[in-house]
C-alpha cells in the first residue's frame, strides 16, 4: 500500500546547491563536478565525482521521501551504526548488485522521516575512506532538504 506523502517529507536534491554547499579541499580533493544522474532508478538524486589529478572518488546521493520505514531492513542487512552530524541516525551498510555481490557500500542516513542515501561503488577506496567522504558528503546535504 502507498504511503501518503506529509509536509514532512523531503523533496529532490538541487544538484546546483549541492555543488555550492562541498568543497572538495576539505577531504583532499582539486574539485568536484556534481550531475543530475543518467539513470532514472532515483530520478531525484546527484552524482559526485571528486578529482585531484588522476585520482578521484564518486558517490550518488539520493532523498527518498518517507524512506524511514526501510531503516529496520538496513539494520537487518547488517547495517552498522556510524555518527554524521545532523541526522537521527546513520547506518553504513554493503550494497549488492545481484551480479557478482560487489555492489559497494551504502550510508543511510535518516532525519526519522526521510532518508538519504550515499551510495559508494566497490573499490572506489579502503572502506574506512569511503565511509569518511560518505559521512562529509551526507553532513554538507542534510542542511539542504
């Protein structure tokens, strides 16, 4: 059954603010490019891709409006709690892609309401960077929704 939406409930990311409210020298990186997504799974999301000479490290961003109800199956999957300045809670939590299992990971982040969610492909980085520029990435979004 269908939630009924409440004024509560976040709407789409501003790709444009997003970009406004990172600075990339803050975790190491020359620049970020920040993109409406290509595919239409989370049609209100961004992409980010960070860039400091040839290396670099990427991340989608999506709000999903009402989306605190999935926080108990993130729990489930084994979601860890982690701390990120702003919200309820925050789990981090591996991500599969149902082809080889290597999905990435996932920073679920909820005001109660709502969720957003960074999601890091595999390999991008050692886990515990990921989770860092996750962690950065999700406190510089929340004051925005």
């Amino acid at each position: 059954m269908p939630a009924t939406p409440t004024a509560a409930w976040w709407g789409p990311l501003d790709c444009s603010a997003v970009k406004s409210a990172i600075d990339p020298t803050e975790i190491g990186y020359d620049s970020v490019s920040v993109d409406v997504p290509t595919f239409s799974s989370f049609p209100d999301g961004c992409g980010l891709s960070f860039r400091r000479g040839d290396e670099g490290w990427g991340a989608s961003v999506f709000p999903i409006a009402g989306g605190a109800v999935e926080i108990p199956s993130v729990i489930a999957a084994g979601g860890t709690q982690v701390d990120v300045a702003g919200a309820r809670e925050a789990y981090w939590v591996a991500s599969f892609d149902g082809v080889d299992g290597g999905g990435g990971y996932v920073l679920a982040v909820t005001d109660g309401v709502n969720v957003l969610q960074v999601n890091v492909g595999a390999g991008m980085s050692s886990l515990e960077t990921d989770l860092q520029h996750a962690t950065f990435v999700a406190e510089r979004i929340l004051p925005l929704l």
